[in-house]
C-alpha cells in the first residue's frame, strides 16, 4: 500500500501533474490519473474540481480518498497560448491499495478525452469507473454525457492498433452468410430504386460487399486491414478520405462501425458529402441503452473497450443524426446473431469471469490455450445459456430496447424520388 502527498502551489498545470506522476511510489490505477487530468485541466472553477475528482476516484474499486484538504488562494484558471496557469495552493493526499488482476493502460499510451461530450458539447460524468478488456486485460473507464447519454471509452489509446490483434476475421463465424442477406434486405428496404453504388464502411471481410454486388451493387468498401476483403477480389481501402473521388454513392453503410471511428463528426461531414442526390445511410451500433446492457452494466459483451470508443444509446444516435443534418427515417432493434451473444456471453463473463469471452473465441473459430475438457465445457456452458436466453432477444426487439440499434437516415431536405 502506498500513500501520496500532492502539493501544488502557483504554477503550471503540466509541471504539478508531473510532479504527482514523479512522486507517485506506488503506481496507481489509470482511473487515478486520468481524473486527476480531466478535473484540472478542463475546469474553470478550482473549487468545484476537487469534489468532482474525489467523487470519481471513490467509485474505483482499486482507490480511496484518505484526505482531500485544499486551501485556495484564487481558483481561476487564466487563458493563454501555453498549458493553462491557476494560481492557488493545497494538498491532495490517495491511498492507493492493492490491484485488481488486470493490466492498466501504460501512461504513454495514454490520451486523455476532452472535458465535454464529442457529440453535444455535455458534461460527462462516470458511467462505468472500470470496464476490462478481454483480450489485453487492460482496464478502462466509460464516461457518461449527462445530456445526451453517449458514452466515451476512456482513456483513449494513442495507438490502438494492438488492441485490434486477433480482432478481424472469423467474427461472425457460421452466421455471416445469414447476416450478409439480412443487412442486403435492409438495404433493399430504404434504397432509392435499383441497385446503384455503394460504400460499406469498415467492410470487414467482405462478406456483404459480396452479397451486394451478387444482388447487383456497384460497391467499394474501406477497412483498417484491408487484406481479407482485397484477397476476396474487392475495392478496399484504408480510409474514407479515398471516397471523395469515387462518389456519389447511392448507399452507405456503417455495420459496427461507427462506434470505432474516433471522429464522428467528422465521418458524417464526409458521409454528407459522399452520398448522392437520394443516398441513404445506414448505422448499426450496440444498444448502450438496450435490456441486456442495463442488466449486465460493466460485463456486457458489447462494451468492447477500447476497440467501441462510443457507446450510443437510442437518444445519442439520433440527436447526432439530426445535428449533423441527417434525418432519421427507419429503425431496427435486434440483430439476432448479436443480441444473442450478448445475452450469453454477458452472463458467461459474469459467471466465469476469469476466462472472458471464450466462447465467443470459440465460436469464431479460435483455439485458445486451454485443455479438451475446458473446451468441451466452455461449449456446453454457451450452447446452454444460448438456449435459455433466446426468448429474450424477441422480448427485447418488442420494446425497443434490443442488444442491436440499426437506423437509415437521409440528408436533411433529400427526399425519395
């Protein structure tokens, strides 16, 4: 156990956060400094900073606040060119104690997220104080916009290409020809006439771009690996910026994806651009606000950190629609592959936390090291809550509040010829 004194007097805000980094004997939890960060640097009342900061540490399991006695002298922080001045003076004092059997994010690794929400300006508040990463065992915060309820993975990763290991190919296993003709069905649904052209964003294999351009799509797509989907034969490449000379576009689709985009403000801009006179677009994202996501808070499967940077909820998805110029005009609540596994998965990795998301693995095709019998049971256990839980993806899709949110949208003032 280690104790921690920060004292910080006139100064810079960098050099003090510094000093608490240099001093720190025992190096804490990612939430410990990320908060510390967040409540400086983006507050403009000193005051109010503080309280916000205890708040938050006291919600992770691996801190507690031992003492937090300030002494301002003035509180205000002053603008300027350089890293933000405050002129006050106190003490802080954390009791780290011991570690969770997890690994946190290295500090130079690290970026921390703005103060407000990235779709609304909001403030953000703790949603989740320490989410685990199945396949690093890295642990991360998810914050909460208080407006409009998007979520933020946090901190955010500079590189996350290690993250992305062993992430691509197999995902859908045995259902990706059955998810490929759903998602084509919805495409037929809201597209304007035949078959035109179309983009698919984070295309994956390409297991759909094929189903499209079999039903008579002209289609491209782009993915961060490109590989899998170029060696099928398609037109893949890395970045949307590469559209721009390839549009209009009749169709754009984002299938889990929009959640790991890092601009999304950005990406819509481009995508208004990109889509012709009567384009459609269409995103499908978890259901951050979905049955299964309450019920299983943290441990939801879904949550995905740091892959799903966003976590969007119903109200999230269509405010920044509608604040982007888009209007929404259909909605889907259940992706049946999805929903699925988030129903039993979730509740494996609450009943068997120590191994997280094996069966998952499993299904896709992977072999973890483990032994024949671990295997076998690891089946058994999924095949068997797949078969308790499947009542309740329809019961979820009834409500509205299914494991998978999917909604078409136009540019605001286009309209269906």
């Amino acid at each position: 156990m280690g104790c921690v004194s920060l004292e910080f007097q006139t100064g810079n805000l960098s050099a003090a956060l510094g000093d608490f980094t240099r001093a720190t004997p025992m190096a804490p939890s990612p939430i410990a400094y990320f908060w510390l960060g967040r409540t400086f640097e983006g507050r403009q009342d000193l005051r109010s900073a503080l309280p916000a900061y205890g708040a938050a540490v006291r919600m992770a399991p691996e801190f507690a606040m031992a003492r937090d006695r300030t002494n301002f002298l003035r509180g205000k922080f002053q603008n300027g060119n350089s890293a933000a001045a405050f002129d006050c003076s106190g003490e802080i004092t954390i009791m780290a104690l011991p570690q969770a059997a997890a690994t946190p994010v290295a500090p130079d690794e690290r970026l921390v997220d703005p103060e407000c929400c990235q779709a609304c300006g909001g403030p953000l508040r703790v949603r989740f104080a320490a989410v685990r990463d199945a396949q690093t065992r890295a642990v991360f915060s998810i914050l909460e916009c208080a407006r409009c309820g998007l979520g933020h993975t946090a901190p955010r990763p500079k590189d996350l290409a290690k993250y992305y290991r062993g992430y691509h190919g197999g995902r859908h296993g045995m259902t990706a020809s059955y998810c490929a003709r759903r998602r084509l069905r919805i495409l037929r649904q809201v597209a304007a006439g035949a078959p035109g052209h179309l983009l698919d964003i984070g295309c994956g294999d390409g297991t759909f771009l094929l189903a499209a351009h079999a039903a008579g799509w002209s289609v491209v797509g782009t993915e961060m690996n490109t590989g899998p989907a170029r060696q099928a034969g398609l037109e893949v490449y890395p970045n949307i910026s590469d559209m721009h000379s390839r549009a209009p576009f009749d169709a754009i689709t984002l299938w889990h994806t929009f959640e790991h985009l890092t601009g999304l403000r950005a990406t819509l801009e481009d995508i208004r651009r990109l889509l012709s006179a009567n384009g459609v677009l269409i995103i499908a994202v978890p259901n951050a606000g979905g049955l299964q996501a309450g019920i299983f808070g943290s441990q939801w499967f879904h949550l995905d950190v740091p892959r799903h940077l966003y976590h969007f909820t119903r109200s999230a998805l269509v405010n920044l629609l509608q604040s982007e110029g888009f209007l929404p005009s259909r909605e889907w609540h259940q992706e049946f592959e999805y929903d699925l596994l988030g129903w039993s998965q979730s509740a494996l990795n609450l009943l068997a936390p120590g191994r997280p998301n094996l069966f998952f693995d499993l299904l896709r095709g992977f072999q973890p090291p483990i032994g024949k019998l671990a295997s076998a049971a690891a089946w058994l256990s999924g095949a068997l809550l797949m078969a308790l839980t499947i009542l309740l993806v329809p019961v979820g899709t009834l409500i509205r509040r299914g494991g998978t949110l999917i909604i078409s949208a136009r540019p605001h003032g286009r309209s269906v010829e």
